[in-house]
C-alpha cells in the first residue's frame, strides 16, 4: 500500500511585527539524527469573529521555475468563515498544529505536533514543492500577519526528499 507524505521544509514570516510567529527548528545531533523540538504557531493576539480576511497564494516549483496555481489560491475572505468551511487546506493543517475549530483563535502558543503527515488513499496535494503564502489582514485592510510555508508533497515514504528552495 502507498503512502503519500508531506512534509513541511520551511516557514517563516513574510512581515514585520506580524501578530502571528511560526517557530520551527529543524536541529540534528552528532549522529544526524533531526531532534524534535518544542515547535509551535503563537497568535500575539486573538482572532474575533467577523474582524479578519485571509488571502492564500499557491505556487508549485519546478525544477527551474515557479508557478501561481489560480485553482488553489484563496482570495480574500472572512478568515473565521473560511477556517469553518474550507475542505483543502484547513483539514491539512489541522494535523500540523493545534488550530481551534471556530473563532474566535485564542492568543497564545499552538502546539505544532509534527512536521509531515502521511495519507493512506492518494497525495493531499499534487507531488512536488509548495510554497504558500497567507497573509490575514484586520477587516479595515490593516496588516496583521504574514507567513510562507514551503511542502513537499512526496510519492511514498521511501521517497527521497530533494531541495525545494
């Protein structure tokens, strides 16, 4: 049976003082062996209900290029709503990190529980590498956070992993 992961290679903001930080580390030990660290998603303030729009661009890189998916890109929408009703990435992202369900996100630190996810039936997304780039502005268009999130989405577990930046 195959097994279809992903695995995320990067993420970092894309702005400053954004009101949401990713701290990921990807650390090693002498025998090269990657050490899990305490990884977690921290909202510097809480998300309310119906103050809030997200936006997702969604690129696939090539060997020697990249590409702006329309099909998969998010245009601005009510971030609460989109977080409740989206059937793509929302589901995704749920088995990465402790996103609540509904609104309104509570501030703090969110536990970011591994670093790949595994599907059983076909690819969460097609293979290849993904870099998505969300960015949550306040309802008056203000910024309020901004992230990239670069995934590789791999042909089986076996599958050697290759650079995506």
């Amino acid at each position: 049976m195959s097994r279809y992961p992903i695995v995320v290679k990067e993420a970092s903001s894309c702005m400053r003082n954004s009101k949401i930080n990713i701290f990921l580390q990807k650390n090693s030990n002498s025998s090269g062996l990657a050490i899990k660290n305490f990884d977690y998603v921290e909202f510097l303030e809480t998300i309310e209900q119906n103050n809030f729009q997200i936006r997702i661009e969604t690129h696939h890189r090539g060997i020697s290029n990249l590409l702006k998916i329309p099909s998969l890109n998010v245009q601005r929408t009510d971030f609460c709503k989109y977080i409740s009703t989206d059937i793509i990435f929302v589901p995704m992202v749920r088995q990465f990190f402790d996103l609540e369900k509904f609104c309104p996100i509570s501030k703090g630190k969110h536990i970011v529980y591994k670093d790949t996810i595994v599907s059983k039936y076909r690819p969460y997304i097609p293979l290849g590498c993904w870099i998505i780039i969300t960015r949550i502005t306040r309802k008056d268009s203000l910024p309020f956070a901004c992230f990239n999130i670069t995934l590789q989405s791999l042909p089986s577990m076996k599958s050697e992993p290759y650079q995506c930046t």
